[in-house]
C-alpha cells in the first residue's frame, strides 16, 4: 500500500514585524480608500469618526486576537483549525473540517472580485505613470468613457454575453490588466511567506504610507483644501443617536480590519508562538485606522480643492471624480501617479492575503507543494474573474454581505464557544509577557459574536455594510 504524501513544512514569518506589515496590508484595501472617506463625508465627519473608533476598538481587542490565536494554535487555515476545535469538544474533526470550507469559500470568492479590480488598478496605474491619465483632462465624458471601457457592467444576461463576444472584452481594457495584475500577485506568494509576502509588504507597506503622507502634506497647500478638513471635523451630535450611523460605522470598521474567518486565520498560523498576539493585534489596528485617516485627509481636501461634491462612493469616486480633481490641480500629473500607485501596493497585498487561505488549504489537505497549490487557485482565479466582469458589483456585494461576516461570526463561534476557554486563553497568551485581562472571553464570546451576526443580518438588510 503507497505511503500518504507528507504535509510541506509549514512556512513562517521571520519577524515580528513581518506579520504585522503582512497583516496590516492584508487590511489595507479598497475600503478604507474609496470607502472609509465617503462614510466620514456622509455622516458628518467625527459622527462617523467616534462610533468608528469604538468598533474598531472592540473589534481589535476581540475579533482580530481570536483568529490571529486561532490559527496559530491549530497550525492551520479555517478547515484545519475549525476541524481542531470540533476535535477537542466531539473527539471528531468532520463537522469542524465542513464548516471550515465557509471562510475558504469566501475568501476565494472575495479574491476572484478583487482580481478584477486589481486589473483596473494596474492599468490606472500605468496610465498614471505614463501620462495617459493626465491626458484624460477634466472632461467628465474622456473620464467617465475611460472607466467604462475599463469596467463593463451588465444589467441582463445577453448584455454580458455580448460583452464577453467582443473582442475587446478580452483586450488590454479589461482581461489583460486582469492577468497581470493576477500574475504579479502570484509571483509573490509563490516565493513563499517569507520570501515572498512578508518581504512584498516590507516594502509596500512603507512606501504606502509615505507617499500618503506626502500626498496628504501637498494638498494641504492647495486652495480649498480646507473645506475638506471640516467635513472630517464635522461633528452632529444628533447624528449620534441614528442607528444607522452605528451600523454603517461597525459594518467600515469589521471588513477593514479584515475579519472573515480567513485571512486572518491562515496569517495567524505562521506565527511564531513566542510573538505577543495582543501586542500585534494591536499594532494591525493601529496602522489599518491610520492608512483609513490618511485615505481620508487626501481624497476629502482633495475633493473639496477641487470643487467636488465628496459623496460620491464606490468606484466612480476613484476612477472618475478624483481623477477629473487631480488633473485639475497644480501637479496633477505627479499627484494622481503617485495616488494610483499607493492603491496599487495596497490592492497587491490584499489580493495576496485573499488567496492565500485556499492556496494553504490545498497544501495542508492535497500536500501539494508551494508553486503548484499557487498555480492551481491562479488559474481558477483568473478563468473565473475573466467571466464574471460584467457582474463585479454584484459579486462582490453578495460576499461582503453574507460570506464574509459568516465566516468571522463562525470563527467566532469555534474559538469562543467550541473551544474549551483554557485552550483558547492559552492560545492568545502563549508569547505575550502578561496574561490577557479577565475582560478579553467575555467581550469575545458575547458582544463579538453577537455584533458578528448583527453584521450579518444588518448587511443582508440595508444592502451590504462593507
């Protein structure tokens, strides 16, 4: 009878500071740069700013520590870890293994709509730097028809096939940016967590937030600006005491922290167990809130300097209205290159973070090698994200609103319900200097969970939170 093939050696962070860069730019994505800047402009600036900080907060101190513990303690993704907590409450992996499979899922499903994305970032980016988007001007229409050349949608099945008909839908617009994008990504996680991820963000996470400071420190001079800097300071305190705030608030602070049961988890299982799980968790909070402000005190005095209305969300705002702004201001060029190309690193590193849960699943459960299991999900992705361009919005929407809070809110579960409380409490302890406080399980295992499945139903309800 053959031998079963033995595991691939699990890889691991070098430093500290590895994983927490890794982390902070498996967080740092699309949401808190064209997301986070229009719920502080449509709510009121701190309305949105003080509920904002409180979840983060909570979340940070419960959420975040869980699956960063859960995963190191199991070694493992979401199947292996959640398949460990069933284990040791039933004696039986199977329906922990099942669940588990949620957040992979989702995580895939978030990475294939991300990669479509990633593909408009890329070419923005080049066009950034080679000056096609500054020729764009300030005609709404040049704008406007660029994106949509960029990011076809269709409303109805035959506009979709139709679509994917022509032969520009696989053209330089759209599949071919994708593929690049795509490709870069996978180039990094093939080298490994180490080689790859963690030296990647080493480099991009910095260079994120230096050039966003440099951004925020010029626009700052510009006439106008600082009309922007009241809607940020914008307090109402009426607005305090609409639910809606809250919920909006909550929705902005659970998916920027990147809490799905996924990342988070498979990140937390190359950990070392002599690194302080709190202490991190802490750090990823930090720096995440503080590229969401910096995000912020760019695109609102951005906005505001050029005489446009910041409530525009989603994708337009990025791909049309801040660049109609940019290449309307004194060194527009140089701004909306340097814009597009902070945007890059951090859809870079959020897209390696999404693929990386299923990639690990297929070498813990296939034993497949690095390269191969890499291979393996980037073709999936790329066949999948080609197909279902017209339909990214769309998409997308249905994982942020169901999947991935699911996902969080069952990892919630495994580690706070399933899991015996001394085996969870010495997961997050192991490596810390001092033991967690006696506040830690309980925020956990009821407000957590509960705001989880809040999340939840609230998303389901008002059409998606994240």
């Amino acid at each position: 009878m053959a031998k079963n093939t033995p595991a691939p050696a699990r890889e691991a962070w070098t430093s500290k500071w590895g994983f927490i860069l890794a982390c902070i730019g498996s967080a740092v994505g699309m949401g808190n740069i064209w997301r986070f800047p229009i719920m502080v402009s449509k709510f009121g600036g701190l309305t949105f700013l003080i509920p904002y900080f409180i979840f983060v907060v909570l979340i940070g101190a419960s959420g975040v520590i869980e699956e960063f513990a859960l995963g190191r303690w199991a070694a493992a993704g979401p199947v292996g870890a959640f398949g460990k907590c069933t284990e040791e409450r039933t004696g039986s992996k199977t329906l922990g293994q099942g669940i588990g499979a949620i957040p992979i899922i989702g995580s895939m499903m978030l990475a294939i709509g991300y990669t479509v994305v990633l593909g408009w970032i890329f070419k923005y980016c080049f066009m950034g730097i080679s000056g096609g988007l500054y020729a764009l001007g300030t005609d709404m229409g040049s704008i406007g028809g660029a994106f949509g050349a960029t990011a076809p949608e269709a409303q109805t099945l035959g506009e979709a096939v139709g679509m994917m008909a022509s032969s520009s839908f696989f053209g330089i617009g759209n599949g071919v940016w994708q593929l690049i994008g795509l490709v870069v990504s996978l180039i990094i996680m093939a080298m490994g967590v180490a080689g790859g991820i963690e030296k990647a963000n080493k480099v991009m996470m910095p260079l994120l937030f230096f050039l966003f400071v440099a951004l925020s420190i010029y626009i700052f001079t510009l006439p106008g600006a600082s009309d922007g800097y009241k809607y940020i300071l914008t307090l109402k305190p009426a607005g305090l005491l609409d639910p809606q705030v809250w919920i909006f608030a909550f929705g902005q602070a659970f998916f920027s922290l990147s809490i799905a049961g996924n990342g988070s988890v498979i990140y937390g299982s190359y950990l070392s167990k002599s690194e302080s799980i709190p202490s991190s968790a802490r750090n990823v909070a930090l720096f995440d809130t503080l590229a969401a402000l910096l995000a912020a005190f760019v695109i609102l005095p951005a906005m505001a300097a050029g005489g446009a209305s910041p409530e525009a969300g989603g994708p337009g705002l990025m791909f049309v209205y801040l660049v109609n702004v940019f290449n309307g201001m004194a060194g527009g060029r140089i701004v909306g290159m340097i814009f597009f190309i902070c945007v890059l690193f951090a859809g870079v590193s959020s897209i390696v973070n999404l693929y990386e849960a299923p990639v690990a699943f297929l070498q813990e459960k296939l034993h497949l090698g690095r390269i191969p299991a890499v291979a393996t999900i980037g073709i999936i992705g790329a066949v999948v994200s080609i197909v279902i361009q017209p339909w990214t919005s769309q998409w997308m929407d249905v994982v942020s609103i169901y999947i991935c809070p699911l996902g969080a809110l069952l990892a919630g579960i495994m580690f706070f319900w399933v899991l015996k409380k001394e085996t969870a409490l010495d997961a997050v302890n192991e490596g810390a200097d001092r033991k967690i406080g006696k506040w830690f399980y309980p925020l956990g295992k009821y407000v957590f969970c509960i705001a989880a499945l809040v999340a939840l139903i609230a998303g389901a309800m008002l059409g998606g939170i994240g």
